[in-house]
C-alpha cells in the first residue's frame, strides 16, 4: 500500500514538473523594489515550490502601467495566446500591479480572461490569494485592480502637483534648453554644480535643474531675432530666410 502510494506521489510529481510556465514582468520609474530582478525572483521561487518550469520570459522595462500601448511584451504575450503559439499553460507575475494599473479595472479582467480561454492561467505570485477562481479569490483580485489603478490616479495628481510647485519656484523639469540656454545643475542649497551637457541627467534627486544664459553668440542671434520682429516688422519667413542665409 506504502509503495503505491509512493509511486503515485512520484508520478503526480513528474507531471507538475511537466508544466510550462512564462513570466512576464514589468518596472516603471516608481519603485526599485518592482525591478525585474526582484520580481524574477519571487516568481523563481514560486515556480520552485509549484513545481512550475519556466520556459519564456516577457518583459516590459521602464513602461507604465497605465495603458497597454508601448507595452510591446504584453502584447506579444496576448498575441501568443490568441494565435495558439504559446507553449505554456501558466503565466507567473509577480502581483495584480504589474499585469497593469489601468485605469478601468476591466481592462486587466479582459486580458486574464483572453488567457483563461485559451486553457492558460495566471499566477500572481506575490499575492496573499490563490487565482482560483473562488468567491474570495475574485473579490480580493478586483479590490487591488481597482487599487492599483487608483494608485497611479493619486500618484499623477501628485506628481503635477509637485512639478507645479517646482515650476514656480524657477527649476527646469524636463525638456532641452532652448536655443541661447543652457541647463545648469544646482544642489539642494542651490549651489551650482556645473552644466549638464544634451542628454545628461541629474544623478541625486535633490539637485535641481535651472536655465542659465548660453553662449554669446547664441544670445545675439536671439536679441536680433526680436528686432527684427519687433523694430523692423518682418515676418517669421523673412527672419528665417536672413538666418539661414547667413549660416549658409
């Protein structure tokens, strides 16, 4: 009796181990605890204790969560899917977040149920609930999308907030300096730090980023723009026509 149910338990063992499974992470800019090596390694691990073998990797780096738009590897995952070319029966992601924080909590329904048709589920890892489709389970799992997209709401309201607030106060956010300036790095005291050359970003989050004059010649050309303009009425054509000529 012992030795057969040995055996059985070997064998139900093997087949677990049979099973195919993708992961699919994601990381924007909010949190360095959601990288995808984080998130890799919970999903690792409880691939490990399901008995799961990964066989395919999705990844979404620096995308939002907002908007399925731009997020190329889920995309691609859904069209697997859908065209019956996924060769896995278990999607592992490391919580209801990273499948997404849209905005309408059907969204992320739809996109589970597309995998749900297709004999695939979907495992979030991190969670506190099995994806089994209980009563519990899908409550719970609707509370954190709705969570999870009134989350970006708030953040993007703060964010806009906080740009705002740093607008008034004279610090750049963002963007290239236009023509006849130049981006100037300051610290938290707002003691200059040195220019930041096109492309380069600021490495401490409390350094801040102000416009300073450019090169002289560049301010002339500005100052001659504007009479032009201003003094001698010509158009924008006109005035483009002198530049361009004169460069030519």
């Amino acid at each position: 009796m012992t030795h057969v149910e040995s055996g059985s338990k070997t064998n139900e063992e093997a087949a677990r181990a049979q099973i195919r499974a993708a992961e699919y992470v994601r990381m924007s800019t909010e949190h360095q605890k959601y990288s995808t090596e984080n998130q890799g390694e919970i999903i690792r691990r409880y691939a490990e204790q399901r008995g799961l073998t990964l066989v395919r990797t999705y990844e979404d780096s620096g995308k939002s969560g907002l908007r399925i738009d731009g997020r190329n590897a889920l995309k691609r995952l859904i069209d697997d899917v859908r065209s019956g070319v996924a060769d896995f029966s278990a999607i592992l992601v490391y919580d209801v977040s990273r499948w997404g924080r849209f905005q309408d909590a059907d969204e992320s329904a739809y996109y589970e149920f597309i995998c749900k048709e297709a004999g695939i589920t979907v495992h979030y890892c991190a969670e506190q609930f099995e994806n089994d489709g209980s009563l519990s389970s899908t409550i719970i799992k609707s509370m954190k999308r709705a969570m999870a997209g009134e989350y970006s709401r708030e953040l993007s309201a703060k964010v806009f907030t906080g740009q705002c607030r740093l607008i008034g106060l004279g610090f750049r956010q963002g963007g290239m300096a236009g023509y006849g300036l130049r981006r100037h790095l300051i610290d938290e005291y707002r003691q200059p730090k040195g220019e930041l050359p096109i492309g380069a970003q600021k490495s401490l989050q409390t350094d801040r980023v102000i416009l300073v004059p450019g090169p002289l010649h560049e301010i002339e050309t500005v100052r001659r723009v504007y009479r032009m303009f201003v003094d001698d009425g010509r158009s924008e054509r006109d005035i483009a026509t002198i530049l361009t000529t004169k460069v030519c």
